[in-house]
C-alpha cells in the first residue's frame, strides 16, 4: 500500500546526510571554513577604499599624505588587489570541493538506493510505481545533491557575509550599526512565514514529477497496448495533464515567494535609505568620517543581500526536505522477506523434496486468502502438474516455493528444512523458474540463456536450448545465438520468448524446476517434445508444472487441481479420472469424448 503518512527516520535528514559524506566530511568542513574565509574576505575592499578616501582623498592632509606618504596609498591599493585576487582563487578551490563532494555524496547514495530497490521483494514492487521509483533515484537525488553543492553554501554564505558585515560595521561605527540592523529579524520573521506557506507545496510538487514520469514511464514501455487500441491521443492528452499539472504547481510553488517577497525587499531596500539619512546625520555631526562612510556604503549589500537570499535558500531547503524524505523512505526500507538470523548455510544442491502443510496464504493488500490449507508432497525427481481455472491462486502458490511471498500460516520445507530457515541465495540458486509473463533482457539469445549461470559455455547454452524446443528457431536466425532480442524480447513471439525462457531456468540445473504456464503459447507438438525433453534432463530435478492443457498433466506423477484456492482433486491422471470430478470433466472438454 501505498505510504501516504510522513514516515519516521532514525535519523534527521541533515544528520543523514551527514552520515553519507563520510570520507568527504574532512574537505567538506574545508571547504565550509573556504566560504566563510572568502566572504569575510569581502571585506578587505571596502576597508581599503574607506582608508584611501580618509587618509588620501578627504581627510585634512590628503594632499599632504599623498605627496608623502605614498607608498601607504599603493600599499593598500595592492593590498586591495592582493585580497581580491587571493579570494578568487578560494573561491574557485571551493567549489571544486562543493561538487566533489556532493558527486561523491551523490554516487554512493545512489548506488546505496539501487541495491535497495534490487533486494526489495515482490510486495515492495507491487507498492512503488516504477516512475515513482525513477523519480526517486534521479531527481529527488538531485535535489540532495544541491543540498551538499549548493544550498548548504549559500546558507553559510549569507550568515558569514551577514555577519562579518555586522561586525565590521559595529566596530566601526556601533550606532550607526545598530540603526542599520534593527531592522533584519523583520526578515527572519517573514522567511519563517514563508517556510510554512512553501513546505506543502514542495511535497506537492514532487508527487506530481513522480506522477508525470509515471505516465511516461507506463506509455514508454507500454507502448504496445497504447497503438493496439489506438489511443496515443488519450496518452498524450493524459500527460499534457500531468505535465500541465506540474508546471502550474511549480508556477503556484513560485508564487508563494512572489508574496513574500516585497517584504523582503522593501526592508532590503530600506538599508541604502536608512543609511543615507542616518549617515548623513552622524556625518554633519562629525561622527562618522568620509571613509567611514565610503565603507559603510560600499558594505551596504553584504548585510542586504543575505536578507534577500534568505527566501531563495528557505526554498532550496523545503525542496531538499520533500525530496529527501521520498530517498529516506527508499533508504531504511528493508524487504520483510530475507534471510533468518539463524538461517543456515546450505551450499549443497537439494535433493528436490518439497513439502507443503497447511499452507495459507493472503496478498498483504488483498481483502481475502488466496490459498487455504494446501498439504501436498513432491519426492524428488517427481513432476507435479498444477491445474485449475484462471485466478484460482496457480502462480500464488508457486511463488511461495522460493519465498517471494511469506504463507500467512503454515509451512513449506524442501529436503524437511523449512524455507524460512534457507538463506535465500541457496534457495533461490536452486529454484529454475519460468514465469508466466516472460521477460527477457536487451542482450543476445546467449545471453539471455545464460543470465542465471554465466559461465556456462555456448555448447551448454545450445543443450538447453534444444531442452526446450528452442534451438530450431535460434539456428534458423540469421546471427543465431548472438541474435540481440530488444527490451521485453521485442522481435521474438509469443512461443519463442517461452522457450528462451524455459531454456534460462534450465540452464541453473536446478534441482527444482517450476514452469508457470510455459508452454501456453507453443503449438501441441513442440509442447510434445518439450515434455519429453524435460523428462530426459541430464541433471536429478524436481519439476513443478502450472498447464492447463491435459496432454502436460497426463504423464505427471501427480496432479493437483486447484479451485479458489483449495486443492480440490489430488492424484495421478487415472486417479482423478476414476473420481470423475472437475479433472475428469476438463478431460471430457478437451478431448471433445462424451464419455472416456
Ligand atoms: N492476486 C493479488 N495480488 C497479486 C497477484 C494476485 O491479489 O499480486 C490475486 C488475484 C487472484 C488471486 O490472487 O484473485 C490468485 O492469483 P494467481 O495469479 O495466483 O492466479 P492464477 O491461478 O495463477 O491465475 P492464471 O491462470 O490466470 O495465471
Ligand atoms: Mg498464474
């Protein structure tokens, strides 16, 4: 389901991302120290010029000092210019530190997230939404990153700025300070009004993005559908939506700072006023010399333009709060299904048992059970065929075999070993699976053969294939096994995507081999030679079979007929026949026989 209240992180997002600088923490405290050093740097050249205009261009003995002293004048112009230059140069060093570190930042987080969301299990999947998850990775990591490039920077821009400018100006002159500051936390108060306004729009926001890669996303891979039932208008019109919806949000995000704003900058823009007509007071009175007010002035901005940065910052803030909070999510998400503290190690191959008591099983967001007590048993090397109509729980009860989802009660063991008590490497690595909806990778036919086992050779992947009735049609394509089949197996049919599939589950020789309606798609004889392969493997393993047609379930040593969830019927062809139950009936069906 589909988390929609705030989550709770054992961390605060700042002390989070502080945890993910480590081995950059060292430079980035540098590269802080950077920004205060060149801020308060900017200093020097106002200081300088008020010395120049009082010693050498205003006060009594200018001429006087000019003619004599000046090598002082262009001591402090070079002076001026060595600063100035030597600010440049920190600066420039600084933001190579910012970016490093928020690459390095961004690369290990990123790497960090992908192999949570590649752990994850199944229930985690059919929560996220794929865009949503995109989103997650590329701009919400983003927006973290220019956290550590950007935002943290100009935080400590503006406040070093601000206050080197405050101190600077207190000791110059404290009164004429002070009629200049009184009036800043008026800012302070405004920005704090902003915050709240701006917070829920951010989080707004960004749940609209993910919803627009959604879309994308959907269509993109989609696309199939999308033509078939020709609605490509509907599609585009559906994401003009999405995007118009974003952008106005992004507009409406805007305009929350567009009514702060005047305020901002109306006091901003007092300081000059203030300062002209208060410092032109203290002037007249004497209590402020020409230079002193050259460095005023010349200040002015370094205690106006952190006020006037402040909104922008807040806002960068809010963004970085909602993205983080979608990584975070991501980032302590744990799967619930993994390895047992007490798990064992079994690096042995199974002998193939499989055993089921009492097993029942309901989706986490399904209203009902979908499998009520099942109590089978598979001894090894047996083939059991599973049938029963569409919907009745086939593909459940399959995929609880290698733990994709936990029963809600029972148990399920192989070789007598509870699943639970597996890790999952070893159980998995022993389970061959062919699922039901096929999907292949962009790679060659080799490739994909091989993606359970990569060091087999050609001549191995070529055996399995023709295990599976594949090899015929690979050979007859003109690059064979290097045949590059596009995303999802675009190029292939429906039958010859099966087959590859089935050749890749054989090609872990597994000692449990399960198929999910693997020979739907192919013709009755290749389905003919397909079982007769699989009882000829040249490997022990224990074969599960979801199929519906009776030439499959025929030579299985059981069958289990499922029906809303329950085994109905359990025994072998001539069993069930004998019963003359739903099996026997679905024979009938099939054979088209009034009687048998
Ligand atoms: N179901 C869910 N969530 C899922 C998958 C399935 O609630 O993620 C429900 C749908 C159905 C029941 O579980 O009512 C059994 O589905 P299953 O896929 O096991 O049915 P099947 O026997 O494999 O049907 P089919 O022959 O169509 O593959
Ligand atoms: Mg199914």
């Amino acid at each position: 389901m589909k988390q929609t209240k705030t989550q709770q992180f054992p961390k605060t997002k700042l002390a989070w991302l502080w945890e993910n600088m480590q081995g950059t923490r060292g430079i980035y405290i540098v590269g802080m120290l950077g920004t205060i050093v060149y801020n308060v740097l900017q200093l020097t050249v106002p200081y300088y010029s008020g010395k120049i205009v009082d010693i050498f261009l205003t006060g009594e003995n200018a001429r006087e000092n000019m003619r004599t002293n000046s090598d002082l004048f262009y001591k402090l112009l070079i002076a001026m210019v060595g600063f100035t230059f030597l600010r440049t140069i920190i600066v420039y060093l600084d933001c190579m530190i910012y970016e490093h570190v928020s690459q390095t930042v961004l690369y290990r987080v990123r790497n960090y997230l992908y192999n949570k969301i590649e752990r994850q299990d199944m229930t985690f999947y059919s929560t996220y939404r794929t865009g949503d998850l995109m989103t997650r990775v590329t701009g919400d990591l983003d927006a973290v990153r220019h956290m550590v490039a950007w935002v943290i920077r100009m935080v400590i821009e503006s406040f070093s700025l601000f206050g080197a400018a405050a101190i600077f100006f207190l000791y110059i002159n404290w009164k004429m300070a002070l009629c200049l500051l009184v009036i800043s936390p008026f800012v302070f108060w405004i920005i704090y009004l902003f915050k709240n306004k701006v917070a829920p729009m951010h989080a707004l926001l960004r749940e609209k993005l993910a919803q627009m890669n959604t879309y994308a996303q959907e269509n993109i891979s989609g696309n199939r559908v999308v033509k078939a039932f020709a609605r490509e208008d509907y599609e585009i019109q559906k994401f003009d939506k999405a995007n118009k919806d974003y952008a106005e949000t992004n507009k409406a995000t805007g305009m929350v700072w567009l009514k702060f704003y005047p305020y901002v900058e109306s006091i901003a823009n007092l300081m000059p006023v203030v300062m002209l007509a208060v410092g032109g007071v203290f002037l007249i009175r004497g209590q402020l010399t020409m230079g002193e007010y050259v460095a005023f002035s010349g200040l002015i901005w370094a205690i106006a333009n952190p006020m006037r940065q402040m909104g922008n910052i807040m806002n960068e803030f809010q963004r970085f709060s909602a993205a983080s909070q979608k990584v975070m999510e991501i980032y302590y998400s744990e799967p619930k299904i993994k390895d047992a503290k007490d798990a064992v190690a079994h690096p042995e191959r199974f002998e193939g048992k499989i055993e089921f008591e009492d097993v029942s099983f309901q989706y986490e967001d399904g209203d009902l059970p979908v499998l009520h007590d099942i109590n089978f048993t598979v001894e090894p090397n047996e083939i059991v065929a599973i049938m029963g109509e569409t919907g009745c729980g086939k593909t459940s009860l399959i995929h609880l075999i290698p733990r994709f989802y936990e029963p809600t009660k029972g148990q399920i063991r192989i070789d007598g070993i509870p699943i639970g008590k597996l890790k999952l490497a070893d159980l998995r690595k022993n389970i061959g699976l062919a699922t039901q909806d096929v999907l292949l990778y962009s790679d060659t036919i080799e490739g994909n053969i091989a993606y359970g086992d990569s060091t087999i050779n050609l001549d191995e992947v070529m055996k399995f294939a023709k295990y599976s009735a594949a090899s015929d049609f690979i050979s007859k394509m003109p690059e064979g096994y290097d045949t590059i089949v596009g995303e999802r197996g675009v190029g292939l049919s429906g039958g010859q995507k099966q087959r590859i599939s089935l050749a890749r589950a054989l090609a872990v020789k597994p000692s449990i081999l399960i198929l999910d309606d693997t020979t739907s798609a192919v013709d009755m004889e290749t389905e003919k030679q397909i079982q007769q392969s699989l009882r000829e493997l040249d490997f022990p393993c224990t074969k599960i079979i979801i199929a519906q047609r009776i030439s499959t379930t025929k030579a299985a040593d059981k069958i289990l007929v499922l029906q809303d969830g329950y085994i109905r019927e359990a025994g072998t062809h001539e069993e069930l026949l004998a019963k003359k139950g739903y099996y026997y009936e679905l024979v009938k069906l099939q054979t088209g026989a009034e009687e048998l």
